[in-house]
C-alpha cells in the first residue's frame, strides 16, 4: 500500500492541478482523448519539472484505468500518451565561499548547530527536521538517521507527518558523531534538562532535539 505522505502527494496532484485543468475546460470523463492528457502535460510543463510531470502521469493513468475496470469508460487514453522524458538531476552544492557567509550570518542564531549539522553530514530536510536524542549515541560517538518529518496538506491545512523508518535502506544510515558537533549536543542537551526542570509541566517535549 501507499505510504501517508505518498497518498496525500497524490491527492494534491489531483485536486489543485488535474480536477481543475478538466474542469475548466468542461470535460465529462468519457469525452477526454488523448490530446486532452498531451495539452495537460504542455501546460503542467510551463511551471514545473519533467519529473513531477511525469508522477502526474502516473496519477492520471492508474485514476483511468480504475474508470475502465469500472466499465466508466472502454478504454485508457493515457495509455497512447507518450510521457515527458525524465531529466536527470543534478545537485547543486554550496562551495567553501558561501558556506562560510551562511556560518557567519548565522552566528548566535538558534538554528546555527541546526544548519552546521545539516552542511556537514549532506542531512535532507526531512531527515534533520526529524532528528531526535534517541538517535545519538554519545557513548559509540554515532548518529542515526532513522526518523522523518515531512510537511503536507491536509484538508487545506498543512500537517506534519512523522515516521519511524527511513525510505530506503540508504536513507538509513548511522554516521560518525564528530568531536566538536558532540560537544555542542551535549551542552544543548544539558539546556534543556534546565529548561525542562525550571519549567515543568510547561515545558514542550515535541522535537526534542531542536
């Protein structure tokens, strides 16, 4: 089955951008063509990626394959659509000139340990938004990468949605836990034991480690 955040992704798709193209254009689901998906693809294509374009394709074409199980309609015009071809994806890094601007603009600031880890150890947003204490270990100098939060919408409301486990076996990875980084967790770990002893019940527990 579909994961949560996959699910909701593809729920997105179909109402902010496919329900509407049709709609527009007042086409009854046994009136659409082939062209009507082609003339859809050119137009997603004016503000978005190959890739994206082509997870809508795969959207469209599994929702018209259901209608045709379903006897709705007598066959798939997806089918005889040809897909935008996948552009390959090229990452784009910060040199040693902009990392040492970002450090410096971030000094004092409470996100600074936060975006130094991130650089460091090439961490997705995901992944660093989702680290919690209980992937350090201090005693084997190790951190862990088994835990994510991801951001979406939820009828019309944005949610974040945790999980336990890492997308693929090489999302899940345990890393050497550096000196200075060490240090800097133990004396933010120490603060919050402060703040959590002086405020009480008031303290907040979420996202313990940030």
């Amino acid at each position: 089955g579909l994961s949560e955040t996959t699910y909701r992704g593809y729920v997105l798709i179909i109402d902010n951008r496919v329900v509407p193209f049709f709609r527009e254009k007042n086409l009854k689901l046994s009136d659409i063509t082939p062209k009507d998906i082609q003339n859809y693809y050119i137009h997603t294509l004016k503000n978005t990626s190959a890739n994206t374009v082509i997870k809508h394709h795969a959207v469209i074409h599994k929702a018209l394959k259901y209608a045709v199980k379903m006897e709705l309609i007598p066959d798939n015009p997806a089918d005889k659509v040809e897909r935008p071809k996948r552009t390959k994806y090229i990452a784009d890094y910060y040199n040693i000139e902009e990392l040492t601007k970002l450090f410096k603009a971030l000094n004092g600031d409470r996100h600074e340990l936060l975006i130094q880890m991130t650089a460091f150890y090439g961490f997705r947003r995901s992944e660093v938004l989702g680290l919690k204490w209980s992937a350090v270990d201090f005693e084997r100098n190790t951190i862990t990468v088994r835990h994510t939060v991801l951001e979406t919408m939820v009828d019309g409301k944005k949610m974040l949605i945790e999980k336990d486990t890492a997308k693929t076996k090489s999302s899940l990875r345990t890393l050497p836990l550096v000196v200075g980084f060490r240090e800097k967790l133990l004396a933010l770990k120490e603060t919050q034991k402060e703040n959590e002893s002086l405020c009480g019940d008031c303290y907040n527990k979420a996202f313990k480690a940030y």
